[in-house]
C-alpha cells in the first residue's frame, strides 16, 4: 500500500478487510467483475466463491501483479518524472 493509505489505516480511516463487519459477505458483482479482469491480466486463476475481504485482499494482490492500482499510478509518475 501507498504512504497515503498507510497512514489512513493508521488514523482508522481505512480498515484491514479482515476487520471488516461484513467482511464474511459474498463479494460484491463489482468486485467479481474486476478481480477477474485482473486474474485474466494476470493470467491467473481465481475462485469463484470469495468473501468481500478475500476478493479485496485478491484485487490488491492482482493490481500489483498487474501494475494497475494506486502504487502502480505512483510508479507511472516516478518513471515520467525521471524522464525529464
């Protein structure tokens, strides 16, 4: 995770999907749909049958596998500005 996110989890903003209430929920349509566009980037296979906090822990797994995401944005950034 970014600084930024990492300083939100601190602060409470954000929370570990483990603690989440419903976390042990089936993930949501939106969360299927784009971990398995990430599993297929990523050309790996993914189960269907994921909780919130499982699909969630996958989908930042896969977007650093990826480079998609917040990190993979920043490292876009860095490169570019190195450019210069």
């Amino acid at each position: 995770m970014t600084n930024k996110n990492n300083d939100a989890r601190e602060r409470g903003a954000i929370k570990d999907p483990q603690e989440w209430t419903t976390g042990d929920e089936p993930m949501t349509g939106a969360q299927e749909s784009y971990l398995h566009t990430l599993a297929r980037e990523a050309g790996e296979p993914v189960k269907d049958e994921l909780t919130k906090a499982e699909a969630s822990e996958k989908i930042d797994e896969l977007q650093e596998k990826t480079g998609r995401g917040a990190r993979a944005g920043s490292r876009r950034k860095k490169k570019a500005s190195r450019k210069e």
